[in-house]
C-alpha cells in the first residue's frame, strides 16, 4: 500500500522535511533577526522591522514609545538630541503628529500619571491612531524610535551581552544591557519564537524573570545594631520595635 507521502508526490504536492535547528544556530538566528530590527528602525524601514517581530511585541513596542514621547511633550520636555551612545536625534514630535493631537484634560491634571483602565485604553488606541494615519508610517516609526529611546533607553535600543553569571546560554533567547546613564546598566533577556524557519522578535522574556525572581531568598537579620537619637534627643534602636511595622526614612543633606 502507497504511503500518504507517496500519495502526495504523485498528487503534484512537494514534501519538504524541516532540518531543526541546533540551540548555536537558533541563538545566533535570534541575534541577527535582533540586530537586524535595530539597523531597520533606525534607517526608516519601520514596517520590515515590525514584521519581524510577534504582534503582541510590535504592538507593545508602538504603544511604550508613543506613551514615552507623549508623556515628553503634555510636560514641554525638550528631547534629546542624542542618545547615550551618541547616536545623533533630529526627530521631532510634529513629525509623527503630536502638533495636532489633543490631550484628554484628565491626563494633563494628572500629569501624565494615568486615569482610570478605560481612560488609559482609549488614550493608548488614539496614541497608536495617530501613527496609523500617518502618510509616511516608515517615517514616522523611525523617528518615534529614535524619540523615544533619546527619552527613556528601552531594548531594542540595548546591546547584546553574555547571559549573566550562573544563568545557561538558550536557543530563544538572547540578553541585551540597556544604560539608562550614570553607569545604570541593566541586564534583561529577550524572548524569540519560531516561526516557520525564522524566529520572531517576542519581547522581555518574563517567564524566565519570574523563574529567577522565585529563586530569589530574603535573608532576616535579626538584632540589626541600628540606634540613634530621635527628634526629641532621646536613644531608640530598632530592635525596640521588634514585631512591629516600622517605616524608616533615610536622607541626607550637602
């Protein structure tokens, strides 16, 4: 009896077998398929780099750099005109619109902290309208990129690095340092999902954050020697209060 393969072949279909990747070919696919969408947005190729990316990341991506550019102009911040690593910005927020967008009243009386969840819902779809009905989309997502990345560092503005210490090498996901200045260098890990024979951008791979977090453990001290004069000039230590809440307020002056 004919295997279904050969049924197949002699109904004009061709049967191509899929070689899977070895985890060294599937981390360096991921790196490239990242650097790749950081050469694109910087160079106005906008709609390539988003499509390589998952719909939830690219989704995601538009939404934190219109948040972060809006929250920028409702206050009059001046943007950046370079990055940390001096990637030169010459973007403007009227080249993706915002000299025609109306802030609610209820965001600008907040200043920019939020609103209620339908509130922030509809005023992330208008941010993400505005982009949609801009002329020159490939435009308009470069220059939020480079905006928005002047303003506040993000990912897909990061460097690749090594897996931090202790933590194995994976063949869908990458890490990447971002530096918020004044030597504020963050390492995270970005995920990456197959997709026929590529792999898709997918965002912060929060399931191995979480994993890390729950191996975190909190070490109690107890008897911790911290004592000192009050206002009224009388002697307290901590250990006073010992099974009770206890704010401290640490400052200092220059």
């Amino acid at each position: 009896m004919p295997s279904l393969s050969h049924l197949l072949a002699f109904a004009g279909f061709t049967i191509a077998t899929l070689t899977p990747l070895s985890a060294q070919e599937a981390h360096s696919k991921a790196e490239q398929t990242f650097i790749r969408i950081a050469a694109q947005l910087k160079s106005g190729e906008g709609e390539a780099a988003l499509a390589q990316m998952t719909d939830t990341a690219a989704e995601e991506f538009l939404q934190m750099a219109m948040l972060t550019v809006a929250e920028a102009v409702a206050a009059d911040e001046e943007i950046p005109k370079t990055w940390l690593d001096g990637t030169p910005v010459s973007a403007t927020p009227e080249n993706i619109g915002f000299d025609s967008f109306e802030f609610p009243k209820w965001y600008l009386d907040q200043n920019g902290i939020g609103g209620s969840p339908t509130q922030n819902e509809h005023f992330e779809k208008s941010l993400l309208t505005l982009l949609k009905q801009n002329p020159d989309r490939n435009a308009a997502i470069k220059d939020l990129y480079l905006m928005s990345e002047a303003l506040l560092p993000g990912e897909l503005g990061a460097k690749i690095v090594p897996p931090k210490n202790g933590v194995k090498p994976s063949s869908n996901r990458i890490w990447v340092a971002i530096n918020y200045g004044d030597d504020d260098i963050e390492n995270i890990p970005l995920r990456f999902e197959p997709d026929g024979e590529t792999l898709k951008y997918a965002g912060t791979d929060q399931d191995f954050i979480e994993q890390q977090r729950k191996q975190w453990r909190f070490i109690e001290k107890e008897d911790l020697p911290l004592a000192g004069l009050a206002d009224n000039d009388q002697q307290v230590a901590l250990a006073d209060y010992k099974d009770k809440v206890v704010l401290i307020d640490f400052w200092g002056t220059t």
